[in-house]
C-alpha cells in the first residue's frame, strides 16, 4: 500500500523534472572533448583536473585520440563535439587539402601560441652540420643527404600547423620541395620513427622534439616561434551541429577553457601542470621534458647547447591575447595554400570569406566579454614573420609573398 501511495508522487516528480530540464537532461551522454597527446592540449585536460566543465554547468569527458586524421572524423560526423585541434585543420579540411572538400568545422578560439618546433636527425644533420636556425647550413645539408637516399621529413597534418612550419621553413631554406618527401605521422609516434630512419626531420608540438633531445635522436633546428612569433597553433574547435544546437554548452565550455588557459600560463602552476598531463592517461611523457620546454628552458640537442625563450615561450591566455580567433590567421593559412597546394585552391572562395564561415568571432567575444577578458584589437593588421622578414597583408594576401 505504501508503495501504491508513493507511486504518484514520483510520477509527478519525473514529469516536474522532464518539464524543468528537457528529457535529453535526464541520462544524457557526457559531452566528449577529444585531445592528441601533446603540451598544448593542456587548458582542455587542466579544465576537467580542476573542476571547470563542472564549475561551468557542463558534464564533459576528454577523450585521447590517435591521430588528428581521428580528431577531424570524429568530428565531422559528430563523435566529438569539440576538439584540441590544429588551427590549420578547419581550412585544410573546407578546402579539400585534409579531408572532404566543402566540409565546415568551427573554430572558437586558440589555446595556444608559439611551441612547435623542427627537430632534424643527428645521424643525417648533426655533428655541427647544421646550426640553429641555419637555413643555409639545412640547404647545403639536404643536398648532401640527396646525394645518398631519399631526405624525407615529417609533419602531422597535410595543411595542419606543423604541415606549413616545415614546408615555410625548407622553402625559406631554398629547398625545392618537389625533390624531398613529406610524409603524415601523429604526434607520438614522430620520436620512434625517427629512431628507426623513417624519416630525417619532423616538425611537431611539444614535448616530442624535447623528447627526441632527451633520448639523443635529434636536435632542434628551430622553434616556431623563430619562424614567427606568437603564430596560431591549437585551437577549439567545434562540431558545427554541436554548436548551433547547443551554443550555451559551448559557451560554458569555452568559459572553461578559457579559465584553465590562465591556470597554465601562470608561472607558478607550470611543474604541477607538467606533471598532471604528462601521466599515461594524457601525453605520456616526462615531466620534465614537458616542463622545460612549457617554461621556454630549451636543451637543443648535439652541438647545439641551451636556449631560454621568455616572452615568446609557449602561451596559453596572456590576457586573453593568445584565444582571439582572428581572422587574419585563416588567411595567411589559405595564402599558403596557394603556394604549397596550387591544385587544391584552385577557384578557391575569397579568403576572407571563408575565414568569417569557420572563425566564430562573435561567439567568442560575446564570452569574452561576460569573462571580463580583454579582445585585442589587432585582427588584419600585417603580419611579419620572424624568419625571412616577408611582411604579410591579410587584406592584400596574394601581394605579401616575394619568396
């Protein structure tokens, strides 16, 4: 009899529940944020360690992924809702270079700055062969390399980050790509291939050049942030359904992220963070070598000795500075295009156009704002890159390239 009195009081209760909440609330899947193994993946791993998906109003799981080929399906068919993910990838995807031609995936704003790095074979390239940043020292170097076998260098993405770093720097080195080999290897897995003569050079994020240090396989020829600095490397990116349905989940994501970028990018918090991400479950790699490298401390290998980068270490928030998702970024990305991938842009959409399709900038000021962060206004000024001095105009694109 008790139990017949009860019976309607529940009922009452889950249609109360169901009406308050939606019935989607009531057993909903976790929201499924994917990762590759790799420093900068650290505000997205750090805002579920510290409790800000929760803070936040949102049930999320981070999720390892293999490779950023599985970052880009997963989310193209709506596996992930949002992803640690290679700034370049969204434009590399819509225009056909990394997946489906036409294919929009949303860019919310950057996680990172700076932190990438070429890192070449001390069997192929060391012994003083080659110098940091030596571009003439690296021609000279892989013609010699031609000479014997094929010089083959590795990347992550066909029109990823890593992708256009090397390619910029070996044109930049005079190298004629067509006579050298690129090839697609994940993040992880760059370290042990070199080990074993797959390739002769990769550009990766870290901590894998630092590891390729640590274990004498390689040094590193240069940091990204030589080639330019502050460039755009990671960004959050969103499954473009996901968003339009859910734009106040994305939001609190966001915010979340967001307070996790300021949580890294403080000083004191950078050993702890070091040694959170490093753990088997996220990057799976020492701590230190992370650690290093996330405080701009760099051992570069062979003859090379040490170099400290301060002001243009690794950067996760600096005040909101590194997460405004500017446009400028996807043009000079699609500018690239044009030099490394000619066939595939071929009547090609206005570049800025596109970069407006794929840059949720209003999104992302509109949190900003609510966050109380500060949106730089410096979107389509030129920008110049350390490197060769090319100064780039991103109102201007096909004008900016003397080399």
């Amino acid at each position: 009899m008790e139990l017949q009195s009860t019976r309607p009081r529940l009922l009452i209760l889950l249609v109360l529940l169901i009406g308050c909440f939606g019935l989607a609330s009531l057993g909903a899947d976790p929201i499924k944020i994917g990762f590759i193994p790799l420093t900068d993946s650290a505000s997205v791993i750090m805002a579920q360690e510290l409790g800000l998906y929760k803070k936040y109003g949102v049930d999320v799981v981070v999720e390892k992924e293999a490779s950023w080929a599985n970052v880009r399906d997963k989310l193209l068919v709506g596996e992930l809702a949002a992803a640690h993910c290679l700034f370049g990838m969204p434009f590399s995807v819509y225009e056909g270079i990394g997946g489906p031609k036409g294919k929009e995936l949303k860019i919310a704003l950057l996680l990172n700055v700076n932190g990438q790095a070429t890192t070449l074979s001390n069997e192929d390239f060391g012994q003083g062969r080659v110098g940091y940043g030596d571009l003439k020292g690296l021609k000279a170097a892989v013609e010699a390399l031609k000479s014997k076998k094929e010089a083959t260098f590795a990347m992550t993405f066909p029109g990823g980050t890593h992708d256009l770093w090397l390619r910029y720097e070996l044109a930049a080195a005079g190298v004629d790509l067509s006579t050298v080999k690129i090839i697609t290897i994940p993040p992880p897995q760059m370290v042990a291939n070199m080990k074993v003569n797959t390739m002769d050079g990769f550009n990766v994020g870290e901590p894998w050049g630092g590891v390729a240090v640590k274990q004498n396989i390689g040094f590193t020829f240069l940091t990204t942030q030589d080639l330019w600095k502050d460039h755009p490397e990671k960004a959050l990116v969103f499954n473009p359904e996901f968003v339009s349905a859910h734009r106040d989940q994305a939001k609190a994501i966001m915010k979340a992220i967001l307070e996790a970028s300021a949580y890294v990018d403080d000083p004191k918090n950078k050993d702890a963070v070091a040694k959170i991400i490093g753990g088997p479950g996220y990057v799976n790699a020492p701590a230190d070598v992370i650690d290093a490298r996330l405080t701009g401390d760099y051992n570069l290998g062979g003859t090379l000795g040490r170099k400290k980068f301060t002001d243009d270490s690794m950067k996760f928030f600096d005040g909101g500075k590194v997460n405004f998702p500017r446009h400028s970024y996807g043009i000079w990305f699609q500018a690239q295009y044009v030099r490394f991938y000619p066939d595939k842009m071929a009547g090609a959409e206005e570049y800025a156009a596109v970069a407006k399709k794929l840059i949720l900038q209003d999104l992302y000021v509109e949190v900003a704002q609510e966050m109380k962060i500060a949106v730089p206004e410096d979107d389509m000024k030129p920008i110049t890159m350390k490197l060769d001095g090319v100064v780039f105009d991103p109102k201007n694109p096909s004008a900016s390239w003397k080399k």
